[in-house]
C-alpha cells in the first residue's frame, strides 16, 4: 500500500489493517520567485554538467556516496545512468557534478523538470558545503531557464532535511509505503 499524502489518519487506518509501514519520505518545496538562497563553493571546486561522457562519473559519485545507504541497488552504471536520462522530465543542463582538489568528483545533483531529484556527496566530502552548493547551482539554473519552485523528496531518515530546510524548502507533505505486519 502506498499514500502520497500521509496523514496521521492514514497512518492509524493503515496499523489497523495490519500494515506496517517500511518507507516513508519529506516532500519538500522551494519558491524560486522569491530568489535562490546563497551557498558558497568549497575552494577548488570545479563542476561539470551532464552529458553522455560524464555520465559515468556521476554514477561513480552516485555509488559512493549512497553504497552505504539502507535499500541501496547496487545498479549498474548502465542502469542507473537510463533510469536518469531517459525520464522525459530530466534536465542535463540543471545536473551538475562537482570535483574538488585532493579528492577529485566528490558530489552531484540531477535535476528534471520542477524537481531537485537526487544530491550526492561523497563521504570524505561531506560537511563542506558541497551539498548546499550544488543545490543551489541547479535552483540557479532552473530559475535562469524561467522556473517558479522546485520540489524534492528526501528519506524522513536522512540528516540532509536540515540542509533543505535551511536553504528555503518547505515541508509539504509525507509519502509512506506499508506492507502487512
């Protein structure tokens, strides 16, 4: 059983019917009129968009910095980089890989039409403000390319809410999925 707009109702009709739920992520929201926040850029970091040659690299990133994540796939770069690009809604030029000295490719953004899709930052890169500024490099690129808002979803069990929160997003929901008990 899936919900895209969880309510506490929901969730006491779900327990009981004997669901339990395994899944359940923060739809977030960011309004691009008012402008895009400010995030500055580790020192060095030099970025790369998407295409079909640095597809690769994004998928490395990818791996690394999710591998150890509950409920990782393990896809394939074949798989993962098809699942990406061939949404009709993926926007390479909002998709953004970013390297930095002594560490080379160490996070990403990928980005489709209205929605942050997915931020990735390597652990060894992680409290830096990588994150924070490749967020807002793909905002900037939306809102350049006539955006209004810009919506993401993000596991209720991933510390990135913070990061979210303080760059504008609003929460605007909750998605869950139940399984019987």
């Amino acid at each position: 059983m899936e919900t895209e707009s969880l309510t506490r109702a929901a969730e006491d009709l779900f327990a009981a019917h004997g669901l339990r739920q395994v899944f359940a992520e923060d739809v977030m929201r960011i309004d691009l009129a008012r402008g895009v926040p400010d995030a500055p850029w580790p020192a060095g970091a030099q970025l790369a968009s998407w295409s079909a040659v640095s597809a690769g690299r994004f998928h490395r990133v990818y791996a690394a910095a999710f591998r150890d994540r509950p409920g990782f796939p393990g896809w394939t770069a074949d798989r993962w980089i098809a699942d990406v690009s061939e949404d009709d809604d993926f926007r390479p030029q909002w998709s953004v890989l970013a390297g930095l000295p002594g560490l080379g490719d160490a996070g990403f953004v990928t980005a489709a039409l209205d929605w942050i899709v997915q931020v990735g930052v390597v652990p060894a890169a992680r409290g830096r403000g990588l994150g924070a500024a490749l967020v807002v490099e793909a905002l900037r690129r939306m809102r350049a390319d006539g955006a209004t808002h810009a919506w993401l979803d993000v596991n209720v069990d991933n510390p990135a809410v913070r990061l979210y929160r303080r760059l504008g997003f609003e929460h605007r929901g909750r998605r869950a999925r139940y399984r019987p008990s």
